[in-house]
C-alpha cells in the first residue's frame, strides 16, 4: 500500500512534534508500506530518522489554509491508496481514502477569540469537512472527539481517539541543557512557577498573571513566574500586560526557547500552571510531569483526561479557587511532591510506540483491512 502523510507543519509547535514523532514510530515499524510524505524536504530528512528505502520524499511548501494547498497540493500528482492529514485543512478536491487527525476545536469552543466572523465558518467548514471525508478520523484525545460531536453534529463511528506523548528526546539526558547552563544563560530567579505554550487567550493568560501577582503579595514576594512562549501581534493586551509585569521585574518573558534547553527550565521550576480555557491534549503537562514538576491545570477540556490523577486541579475561570491552590502548593512542600509521584505514574499511559501501532491499524481499517 501506498501512504501519503502532509508533513507540512513540521515545524509547528504542536503539530509539528505531533507529525516528528509519530513518523519516527511508525516509519521502522511498517516497512511492508511505501510512504509519501509532503513537506519541507531538507527539514523531514534531518528530524524523520526512521526513513526507509521505501519512503518517499515530495518538497512541498504550500501555506496552511491557503488556496494553492486546495488546487496545486502535489498529492493529485501521486498515486496514493491513502492520505493521512495531521490536521483538519483537507484538500477538499481529493477523492481517494483519508484520514485525518484533529487536534481541537479551539476556534469553534471559544470564536471570541477569533479576528472574525468568517475566520469561525471557515473553521468549522473545515473540520466538519475533514470529518466526513475521511474514511476515519483521529482524537488525540476523547475530549476533542466529544466535541467534535457536539459542536459539528458528526457522526464519531469513524473517530478513533489516539492520544499523543511525550516528544522522543524529552526524557533523555544526552544534548540536553544542565540546570547550571540555563540557569545562567536565561538569569532564571530562585524560586519561580512555570508556564509553556503560546501567549494565546485561549491559555488564560491574563487571569493567570493576575492571580500569580495577587498570590505573590501575601508570599514574600519571593516567587516569580516564567512564561515560555511567543507573543502575537493581534493580542494587544496579553502582550501589554506581560511586558508591565516584566517591567516590574517579578514575569520574565522567554520568547524562544531551543528545546534542548527547555527540560533543564522545567527542572528548575517550583511548580507548573497550565490554566487553559481549552486544549485538545496537553502536552506541555507530559514534559512537567517527566521532569518532576508538580502541575496545577484546569479542570476543563481534555487536560483531566490526560494529567488523571498527577495534578492539583482548578476552575480556570475562578480566581478564587486558582489562588487558593497556588497558596496550597507554594506553601506545602508535601503537596508538591505527592503531585510529582502521581505525575511520574500518569506519564507511563502514554508512548509514541503506541501511538504509532494504533494508528496503523486506524489505517488497516480506512482501507478496510482492519
């Protein structure tokens, strides 16, 4: 059989160790398929390690959500017996068997957050869109397949909830940064909370800030809080309020931060605050919990599905209740170690070995073979 895989977005945070390490797994495991993969060619064959003899390499850099990506995509010109699309930007045009991986429904649960209108539609045409065409269709985790189910109406018979894991380097030693380095290269303070991901409102930035700032003033002051994460132009006032809390010197802000120096910056961390209004998994709560972090998380979305029972949890739209528990985990020492243990039992649930075999029988059963 032949397999086409869109490895575009190699390159996004997100999506990008979702397609790295999946292709990883999967590739040195089925070496009885011939795979086509569409992307960035040089990228693909430094990140893609599990490249075989029968793995094909198409350069392709068509923009995500782009018209050329609907009418030009290279894969009308390869005969393939299956297309997996790591994301819900389908080529509508294609007529063979697909199947699609959706990540969230960010938009679609929050289009307050959205520039407008038509931004909302089109979301949802596309994700609805994916759905229908695909013979079958990837959750990465039951929480997105519940809503998928909801908010578009569709038919999950042919959702298969896959959920992803921890990036392959992460709990490895090797090339990784020592405390000391990024320490000193990031002037990282003492003592601080820790939070990864991008600056997005849909992370619940600005509560998070203002409940840390009201939970400082009764600690001392002692404790300062690390965001790690780009910015965006088109939120004014997360960025505003983070270069004021920067000013005051109490938030230090890493825009870019090389991933072999994020462990080491995890490790240091008192503790982790992962407050998001919505996710479709979680990932950055994997890296806390093989890094020996205590977590605080929302009690929303998918992240109970996926931190069970290794975090302190909180109603992100209460700053009551997500000051109370900062209190509760800076003050208790026992607290956070408890949280720790339990984190390290909850990371055992997921491998990208896994991902991988469940995915190629999700394949098995789009060509109707499973």
């Amino acid at each position: 059989m032949r397999i086409g895989f869109d490895a575009r977005m190699i390159n996004h945070s997100g999506i990008g160790i979702y397609i790295e390490n999946l292709l990883n797994h999967m590739l040195p495991m089925d070496r009885g398929n011939q795979y086509v993969l569409f992307g960035p060619k040089n990228m693909l064959k430094q990140k893609i390690k599990g490249i075989h003899a029968k793995t094909l390499i198409v350069d392709c850099d068509h923009p995500i959500y782009s018209l050329k990506e609907q009418v030009v995509h290279p894969v009308f010109q390869y005969r393939v017996n299956l297309l997996h699309i790591p994301h819900y930007n389908v080529p509508i045009f294609f007529r063979g068997d697909m199947v699609t991986t959706i990540h969230d429904v960010n938009h679609l649960k929050h289009p307050e957050f959205l520039p407008n209108q038509l931004a909302y539609h089109y979301a949802k045409y596309l994700i609805k869109k994916a759905c229908q065409k695909s013979k079958q269709w990837i959750s990465v985790s039951q929480s997105t397949l519940d809503d998928v189910k909801s908010i578009l109406n569709v038919d999950v018979v042919k959702g298969n909830v896959i959920h992803e894991a921890l990036r392959g380097d992460f709990n490895l030693n090797g090339g990784m940064a020592s405390q000391d380095y990024a320490k000193s290269k990031y002037s990282l303070p003492e003592r601080f909370a820790l939070f990864v991901g991008t600056m997005k409102p849909n992370k619940n930035i600005l509560r998070m800030i203002n409940c840390f700032s009201q939970v400082r003033s009764k600690t001392g002051r002692s404790m300062k809080l690390v965001l790690v994460g780009k910015t965006f132009s088109n939120h004014p006032e997360i960025n505003q309020k983070i270069q004021e809390a920067v000013a005051e010197g109490w938030i230090l802000h890493l825009d870019n931060v090389p991933h072999e120096d994020l462990k080491a910056i995890y490790e240091l961390a008192e503790c982790f605050l992962f407050l998001s209004l919505q996710e479709g998994f979680g990932l950055p709560l994997l890296e806390a919990f093989a890094t020996d972090t205590a977590v605080i998380a929302s009690n929303v979305s998918s992240l109970p599905e996926i931190a069970g029972s290794g975090a302190l949890f909180v109603d992100p739209e209460n700053e009551g209740d997500i000051k109370r528990k900062l209190l509760d985990l800076y003050n208790d020492e026992g607290l956070r170690k408890e949280l720790v243990k339990r984190g390290k039992k909850e990371l055992k649930r997921f491998s990208w070995d896994k991902t991988a075999k469940q995915t190629l029988e999700v394949y098995k059963k789009a060509v109707g073979n499973g």
